[in-house]
C-alpha cells in the first residue's frame, strides 16, 4: 500500500485510502494553500461539503495544481436543509458550480435528516446521468442504513462516520463490509485530543512514529479510507508518512481495546 492506493467500491470505482479533509478550513488562501499541499505530497483525495464553505477553494487549488482532474478523487456532500429530492438535484448542481467541476467523484448525503429518502432517489438519479461517480452516505448508523437497503436497490458505496481507536465502531464496521460499503472514516485524529494518550505514545515510540501516524496507520489496517484534516503543510506530510510501517497484530488489538465511545462531533443515535 502506497499514498496512492485505493480502496474498490461496490460499483468499481477506486477510492484513495488517504484524502485530505478540509472541515472548518478558513475559505481563501487557508483552504486552497492546504489542497495545494496535499497534492503536491501526492495525496488524489480531498473531502470537502456544502456547509463547509470551501468548495469554490477546493475547485480553484485543483485547477492551481496542474495535476489532471482524472487522478483527483473529490467529494462533497448534501446539506440537511436540502432534503427532498428537487432540492438535493439543485443542491448539487449548486456544488458542482462553486467546484467549477464537470462531475463530482463521490456525492454523499451529510446527515440522516428527515427526507433522506427523497434525497436518495435524487443520488441516484444523479449516478444514472454521469453526474457523479459514485453515491453514499454519512453519518448513518446500521438502523439508517438498513431503512435505505429496505427502500433501494442502490447501495451505497460509502458511509462517512467518525472513527477512531477511541470510538471503534465495529458492529458498523462489520455490517458495512457484509453490505459492500465501504466504511470512511473522518475525524481520524481525534482533533488532537489523545496525542498525550501514554498508551497511544507508547505505540508510537515502538516504531518511530508520531501518534497522529500511528492512528491513521491503525484506520488503514482496518480496511477503512482516512481523511484527517490539516492546514499546516508539516503535518500533512506527516500525514502521508503512514505507508512505511504496519501495525503488529498485537498493537492493533491493544489498540482495538482503548474505545471508550468517545465522539468529537454530533451523534448520528439522536438522528430521525
């Protein structure tokens, strides 16, 4: 596995393991300085969204770069006030427009807000035109994602949630990969909160790593695509460092054991 690796989606497109987020990114040079980094490093994933504000920043860095539109895989995804399938076609036109994007890579639904279904039928009119390469979801638990199995003959290709050694979803993990879905995984790096975790550097001073590598390297070995947020141009590269090492079984179970259901973000449970 190198930085250009990809994971293969149940509808054959391939996926990069590791992407660069650009969640509450500053819209302007912050954003597009961040994209321009990770491209040049060699990442061909970058994960933006409507509500994040930076689309049209994410869209001008790539055209910036000079790497082809072809080997960049770009997501965004639909806001919960765009529910309802006329409202999701015109919500993605909208991104598609601020990207200044022929076709999106990966369209997800951000939230498993009410009208979901409504939403998902306009995704999959949107993969039936070309318009998108690939649909899925995000946030959504096992009941939200056996009422979309019930009620569709599309699965979904992705599912985006928070996951990490201290929320280690594995009942959803298991039932993604029973479903051919590929499991995302966002706010990787726990925001920094447990880089002075004495288990979690202990882990990492066996192998010459920092914390931050060593939880991303743990995501990968779970067959799981990472997308850990940075603006520094430092820690993107250390990002990117995670390809030159494996976890032992051992420190993958002694990790495996820290979860404390410890979630940065909202909880997808208080979700309709």
């Amino acid at each position: 596995m190198d930085i250009k690796s990809k994971a293969a989606l149940n509808n054959g497109v391939g996926m990069p393991y590791l992407g660069l987020g650009v969640f509450k990114m500053q819209p302007g040079v912050e954003c597009r300085n961040a994209v321009l980094w990770a491209l040049e490093a060699g990442y061909r994933h970058v994960d933006t969204a409507m509500i994040y504000g930076n689309e049209g920043d994410v869209g001008a860095a790539l055209r910036q770069s000079g790497v082809p539109r072809e080997e960049v895989f770009v997501t965004t995804k639909l806001w919960n006030a765009d529910h309802g399938f006329e409202p999701a076609l015109k919500a993605f036109s909208q991104s598609l427009s601020r990207l200044g994007l022929d076709y999106i890579d990966l369209y997800l639904i951000h939230w498993p807000a009410e009208g979901r279904m409504e939403s998902w039928r306009a995704l999959e009119k949107l993969l039936d035109e070309g318009k998108c390469r690939a649909i899925g979801v995000s946030n959504y638990t096992i009941r939200h994602l056996e009422e979309l199995l019930e009620h569709s003959s599309v699965v979904p290709a992705v599912n985006q949630v928070e996951f990490h050694p201290y929320l280690y979803q594995k009942e959803l993990l298991g039932f993604c990969r029973k479903q051919g879905i590929q499991l995302e995984a966002y706010r990787p790096l726990v925001d920094a909160k447990r880089f002075d975790d004495p288990r979690l550097v202990e882990v990492a001073s066996r192998y010459g790593k920092t914390p931050a590598q060593v939880l991303l390297r743990w995501t990968l070995q779970h067959d799981v695509v990472v997308i850990p947020k940075s603006k520094q141009r430092k820690h993107i590269l250390e990002n990117a460092g995670v390809f030159d090492f494996s976890l032992s079984k051992q420190d993958m179970g002694f990790l495996d054991a820290f979860d404390e259901g410890y979630r940065t973000g909202w909880d997808p449970t208080a979700m309709p």
